[in-house]
C-alpha cells in the first residue's frame, strides 16, 4: 500500500476548513467531514483511531498553529515530538509516526506557520527565530502532559528549528529533555552562494519565486503524490523566507559550541543541503556529538524508499530506546 493515496479526485477538504472545525486547545475531535477527509488524504486515519488522538489549533508565539497528537491507549516509552522540513507538512510524516507509535512512543506533531494546517501566508517567515520561539512555547504549553522521557526529532528545517533552540533556550535540561535527532538538518542549502547572490539582486523587486521540485527521495510514488496528488502544497517559495535563511545562517555558523549531543543522521546523496560543509558545522556546534551517514539515501529520510528508509528508522529507534536506559545526559 502506498504511504498517501494517490490519484483523488477530489480531497474532500482545505487547510482552513480543517481549522474552522477544530477547538482552541487539543482534543478529541468531533466527528467533522472535511476533518475526516484529511486524515485519509495522509492515511492517518487508522493511527487515529488506535491513539489516543486529539487535535486543535494552538497559540503559539503569536500564530494560530495546528497541533496533533497520537498517545498510546495505555502506558508510553516516552514523547517524541516531530517538526517537519520546509514545504512539508505533519501529514507527511506519517511513516515515521506509524513506526514509533507501533513501537510504544506518544507522539506531538505540527504543522509550522504556512504550511499544512496552520495559519499563515505560505511558505513564509519573516524571521528564523521566530520557528525556535514558537517550538520552545509548544514545549512549555504542553509541559505537564506529556509523557517523559521528551525526545525532539527534526527533518531539513525542523532540524535547524531544533538546533536553533538547543543554542538558544538555555531553561531546557537534560532532566527533561533527551538528546535530540537532527535527519538531514539544514544549514546551507545547495547552491547557497548562488542563492545570496540572487536574494541581493532580485529581493526588492520579488516577493516569490517560483517552485521545482527535487529528487529528494527514491520512492516515485511520494515523489509524484508531491507534486500532483498533495492538496497542501503550494507552487511557491517565499523570497521573505529566503532572505530569513540567510541571515539566519550568518547567526548559527558564527555561534559557540554547546554541550549538547544530538544524533544527526545524513543521506550520501542529498542534493538538497551542502551536507558535507553542514556536518562540519555541526560538529563545531555540537563537539560531543554524533554524526552517522546513511550511504546513497536522499534528502527526505523519512519518505526514503527502502531499504534506505527501514535503515533509517531503524538506528533512530535503537537511538531513542538507548536513551531510555542512559538519562540525564545531554
């Protein structure tokens, strides 16, 4: 069976419809059409049904963001919270929550400003750090009901969003916090230098470019649903969000290291993000810890066809079970 359905004529819902239905704090949803549509357009309905599942449109540092959460019927290893990569969205995860959820894990997904569910003009941001506020105010919301240990995992931008806060929120601890996962984070993307270049010329004139879609994955049936079957994609790229990046960029690779030490797990043949310089940063931000590539994967591990996507899950499933075992550590 293929991860998303493929071919619908008609999706049955829209981003704001969805939110039109959904209270102001997480929990059970009613039975609402367009709701429903969604949850089968991502095959998310039988994880739903199984979990304990709620859903809501939280405030979140100054934005209406859609959160969901998939809790284990009776007693949880712990809490992995996802953040999803740039034009992606929490429906797009749904591989890798099938995978934790079977294996014991509650789970927190949403959906960043401007994509997916959640409010906002798409695709945009005026700053980075506004990512990072909104991730450090979701945590502190849902503080007290989530089940510990919490584990942040992050793809592309989310990992960036994920490090960003590791440098920045200096109240989190080890006590409450394990090592984070980073799959294949973004710190420069490909052709960054040829990316300034253009943002400097073309910026005053521009407010959004154009979208191609990349072979970030080896599986052709995401590849396709991507660009012709995902109603919650959009056709272009934000230069707001560019010029974000950049200076975004600037600030992190001129940062001092930490004592953290997240796992990063990096694909050999992304073509998204400079991954080799990344790595290097990475390693200078996080001296202690753990860089592993995934031979010949591509940039979007999670949708990854196999064997290059079991790898993947794989180590990062022994990752959070060792974790378990071994707390109080950065």
């Amino acid at each position: 069976m293929s991860d998303y359905s493929l071919n619908i004529p008609s999706p049955g819902f829209d981003a704001a419809g969805v939110r039109a239905c959904l209270a102001d704090q997480l929990e059970p949803p009613a039975a609402e059409p367009q709701l429903a549509a969604y949850l089968a357009c991502y095959n998310l309905s039988d994880l739903a049904e199984r979990a304990d599942y709620a859903i809501g449109r939280l405030e979140l540092a100054g934005t209406e963001l859609v959160v969901q959460r998939f809790f284990q019927p009776v007693c949880a290893k712990g809490t992995v919270l996802l953040v999803h990569g740039y034009m992606d969205h929490a429906g797009l995860t749904r591989p890798l929550l099938e995978r934790l959820f079977q294996q014991g894990w509650n789970l927190v997904i949403y959906d960043l400003p401007g994509h997916g569910l959640s409010a906002g003009e798409p695709h945009d941001v005026d700053d980075f750090f506004r990512y990072t506020d909104q991730l450090a105010a979701l945590v502190r919301q849902l503080r007290a009901e989530l089940s510990h240990p919490l584990s942040l995992v992050g793809h592309s931008t989310g990992g960036a969003i994920i490090l960003t806060l590791l440098l920045r929120e200096t109240g989190l601890t080890s006590a409450e916090l394990n090592r984070p996962v980073l799959l294949a984070p973004l710190v420069r993307p490909t052709q960054w230098r040829s990316i300034r270049f253009k943002y400097r010329w073309l910026s005053p004139w521009l407010k959004r470019v154009k979208r191609f879609y990349q072979t970030n994955s080896h599986d052709p049936e995401f590849l396709r649903f991507i660009q012709s079957g995902d109603p919650l994609q959009h056709a272009w790229i934000s230069v707001g969000w560019v010029g974000a990046m950049l200076t975004w960029i600037n600030w992190v690779e001129g940062h001092s290291p930490s004592a953290w030490r997240p796992l990063v797990l990096q694909g050999s043949e992304d073509t998204t993000v400079e991954w080799r310089h990344n790595l290097g940063v990475l390693k200078a931000l996080f001296p202690q810890g753990e860089q592993r590539v995934i031979e010949e994967a591509r940039h979007h591990l999670i949708n990854e066809a196999d064997p290059w996507r079991s790898e993947v899950f794989d180590q990062l499933q022994a990752f959070l079970e060792a974790e378990i075992k071994t707390p109080g550590t950065f």
